[in-house]
DNA sequence: TCAGGAGATAG
DNA sequence: CTATCTC
C-alpha cells in the first residue's frame, strides 16, 4: 500500500533520495570480515580479495544505430519495437525520453526525435559478440543479456601488482556512500544514479596516499576498467559504464552511477552504508513479485532486510531466495563470474491486435518458423549443435501464456497450426472470449550433436 | 506489472 | 509447464 517508491509528493522525493545511511543495524564492515570462499575461477580466495567489473554498454541499441549510421549521431534517437520506444540514446533523455515509454510520448516528449526501428535483433546480437570478445582478454567473462558483462580480474590484478604496473591512481569516480544516490527514473529503481556530489568528501580519481591490500586491488581494478572501456571505444565504438567492487552485486549497483561514459569503484569499507538506504528492487534478483511480498511484511529497504531473521525470511521467499537476499543486503555475494558459452534456447516470438482468426496466426507463423529455421542452421554451423525441442507459447487477451512442447518437426510454421488448433478446440466458444494476441516458437535444448566442431 | 522481444532458471 | 526474473 504505502511507501512504494514510485509515489509523488515531498515525502517521497526524500525516500527516493536514498541517501540517509541510518543503517539500523548491522556492522559497516561485512565484507572485509567475511570468511566466505567461492568457487570458480578464483575458487579459495575470500570474497573481499576478488576484483570484479561489471560493464554496461550505454543506449546499447541506440549506440549500435549510431556506430551503423553515423548520420544518427548527435541527434536525439529511438529505437522502436512496435508502439515502443524500447531505448533511446542520452541526448533524448535529456529531452524526457526514457527507456519502454510509447512512441507517442515520447514524440511529444521530444518533437525532433529520430526514431529507427530494433525489430531485427541481429545488429545487436553481432555487436554484443563484439563486445564479449574485447572484454574477456581481461580474465573469466559472463555475459548477462546483449550488454552487460562481468568480468573477474583478480588474476590481472594480481599480475600486475606482482610485476609493480601500478599508477597509484584511482580511475573514474569512487563511490561515497555519504554522497547518496538516488535513481532518475521513478518506475525504475534499479537505474542508480549518484546525487550531486559534496565536493568535501567526493573523490573523482586521481593520486593520493599509497593504497594497499584490498584498496590497492580495487585500485588496478579501475585502471582495468578505464583500458577496457577505452578499448571498447575504440573498436567496436561503444561508450559503456563499469563498476569495479569486490563482487558481481557491488559491482553491478554501482556501475551506472556515473552513466553515461564513466565508471565507478566502491571501496569495501563502503559498502554496507552504500546498500543499506536503497529500496530492495534497486538489487538484481528482486522482481516485482519479491517486492510485492516484501512491502506485505512491511520491507521496502535493504537496511529493513537486514533486521530481518533469516528464518522469516525464508517462510515469506522460500530458503534459496532468502539466502541470497539476506547475504546480499549485508553487501556479501560469493557468486562466481561463470562463463555461459552460447545460449540455450533460440525462440522467435510475435505479438498482434487480438485475433481468433486462423489466417492471421498462420501468417505470423509463416514468418517466425523461417525465421528461427535460419537462426538455427546459424547455430549449427558456428557450433554444430541441434535442437531436440520445439516449444509453442501463445497468450490470449488478458489470459496468462501457456504454451506445449513436442519434438522438433519437420514443417515448424504446421506444428504451430496444429498447436493453435488444439488450443482453440478446447476452448469454449462463447462470444467476447479474448482472442490470441502473441504466439512465440522456441527450440530447445541446444546440444552439440556427434561429430561436431573441429 | 500497459507496452515488445528475447533469454535463464526454479519449482 | 508455469512462474519469476533479467536486459
Ligand atoms: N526490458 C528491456 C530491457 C532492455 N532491452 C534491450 C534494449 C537495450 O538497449 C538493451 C540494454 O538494456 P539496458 O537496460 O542496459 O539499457 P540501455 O543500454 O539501452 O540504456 P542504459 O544506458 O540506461 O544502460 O537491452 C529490452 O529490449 N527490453
């Protein structure tokens, strides 16, 4: 009911702020007392000796326009997926464009804005190999999405403090959690941005007193993530945003507090008074429903997660949820950087007005099973793997998806007919039933067949 | 979740 | 298969 971080008014204005670190319990300093060990790359160091990146490519889409069309440049631009503006880049947000608004309030938002179609997701899905590709030469690599990537750097770290490459400077900004953060968007939470800074305590990079241990790791951390990010301009020519901290939550709360084109480092001792204001939705792994369920038990902050004992928690979450939720409020995250490979599943999907009418669902079909047919003759080819599976999911209007699976078929584009047959037959044909309105084909599980790579 | 489109993972 | 979460 109350308190939810998305209403108006004074009161929440200071709430979004997020800034008082009247941390109510809990010490300030978890992280470096933290004995936990991980496994992985870096199996057997404690969490506080790792150095992790998170990079977060900016208006990925927008910029990927931008590096194809050069004439896009300097111009506020959307990317569009039907009525959507799905991205745009900064110079539209700076006229009240966000990320997800409709195209037609965005157009009021911003009159001259340029807008270019994302429905062809291939450009991106090239771009974010590209970027894979130039970040993993810095340590173990995990891709999350098209443009974000976390990358453990402790063993660069390590080797360059062995052979003495250090500048004794920290690059980009190092977070204070005095200074506060809030976030830009109301309905996203997760967009953290830092508050305008007190010159007293902030730091912008720079020299200072020698650093060692742990502050002396972050520190090559950031020169890390300054010749990444600068390596990523320059070649595939994308600006990008980096977190450097002692795990892959830290890293990733405070990469985008300088977006756009800058990055950030929190030093371990400032952790747990960084966490302890934000809202629990600001954390990756919290959704909607988590939220939800929280705010019933009257938790809204990461500070108010903490006071909680585990073993409610986990009555209101289940165990696993609860486990991680109630390490990570406390800024510990023992998760190791994996590296994924190549994705599991590809899937084509399609969303239309409401429709009972056949013709349209076939015609539908008849562009998305070619389509995932090419994408997985792709796959075959780059890494000889096939697909056992075909999963249809379909959703009628105001209904929930549901979706059945059957072995991969000769003609895709039928199965699908057949499926929206089933699906119809077993429906009651009364009048002002919702109708279907978006139907999705995936082929999974992708495994490597016999004899193939080499 | 008001939307679009893709992917992962838990139960 | 469904629910939840992520970008
Ligand atoms: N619900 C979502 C979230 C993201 N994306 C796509 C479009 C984005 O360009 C890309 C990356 O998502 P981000 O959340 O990182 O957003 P951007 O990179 O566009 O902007 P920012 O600079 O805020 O990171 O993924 C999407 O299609 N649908």
């Amino acid at each position: 009911m109350t308190s939810q971080i998305s209403k108006k008014g004074l009161e929440d204005f200071r709430r979004r702020q997020f800034a008082g670190p009247n941390v109510v319990c809990g010490s300030s300093d978890e992280i470096l007392n933290n004995t936990a060990t991980t496994t992985g790359p870096t199996k057997g160091l404690p969490d506080a000796r790792r150095v992790i990146i998170h990079f977060d490519v900016d208006a990925f889409y927008a910029q990927v326009e931008e590096v194809r069309d050069h004439s896009l440049r300097h111009k506020p631009l959307g990317i569009t997926q039907k009525y959507l503006v799905v991205t745009c880049n900064y110079l539209a947000r700076e006229a009240g464009v966000t990320k997800l608004m409709a195209i037609s309030e965005a157009k009021k938002k911003c009159p001259h804005l340029i807008l270019v179609s994302g429905e062809d997701l291939t450009p991106y899905r090239e771009a974010s190999k590209l970027i894979y590709g130039a970040l993993k030469i810095y340590g173990p690599a995990e891709k999350l999405g098209m443009d974000e990537v976390y990358v453990d750097v402790t063993r660069e770290v390590q080797m360059r403090i062995d052979r003495g490459a250090m500048d004794n400077c920290w690059h980009g900004h190092v977070h204070c959690a005095r200074n506060g953060v809030t976030s830009d968007n109301i309905h996203r939470p997760m967009d953290l941005r830092a508050s305008a800074a007190d010159p007293a305590v902030s730091q912008t990079g720079g020299a200072g007193a020698v650093e060692t241990g742990c502050r002396l790791r972050l520190q090559v951390g950031t020169a890390i993530a300054r010749e990444a990010r600068a390596a990523l301009a320059r070649c595939p020519g994308f600006r990008s945003s980096a977190g450097v901290a002692h795990n892959k939550l830290l890293a990733k709360l405070v990469g985008g507090l300088h977006k756009p084109d800058d990055q950030t480092c929190l030093p371990a001792d400032e952790a747990s008074a960084f966490i302890a204001p934000l809202p629990v939705r600001a954390m990756a792994g919290v959704g909607y429903k988590t939220e939800r369920q929280l705010q019933d038990a009257q938790i809204t902050t990461v500070d108010q997660l903490r006071c909680l004992p585990l073993d409610q928690l986990s009555k209101l979450l289940g165990a696993r949820v609860a486990q991680f939720l109630s390490e990570a409020a406390r800024g510990r995250d023992a998760r190791p950087v994996e590296e994924k490979g190549p994705p599991q599943s590809i899937s084509v999907e399609d969303s239309f007005k409401a429709c009972s009418c056949f013709s349209k669902v076939e015609t539908v079909l008849r562009v998305l099973a070619p389509d995932l047919l090419r994408r997985l003759v792709q796959d075959k080819e780059e890494f000889g793997r096939r697909a056992t599976t075909l999963r249809v999911t379909w959703r009628h209007q105001g209904a929930k998806r549901a979706s059945c699976s059957s072995p991969m078929p000769q003609e895709v584009a039928l199965q699908g007919m057949a499926v929206a047959h089933k699906v119809q037959a077993e429906r009651p044909h009364a009048a002002g039933l919702p109708e279907m309105c978006s139907v999705d084909l995936r082929a999974v599980p992708l495994i490597s067949s016999r004899g193939a790579h080499r």
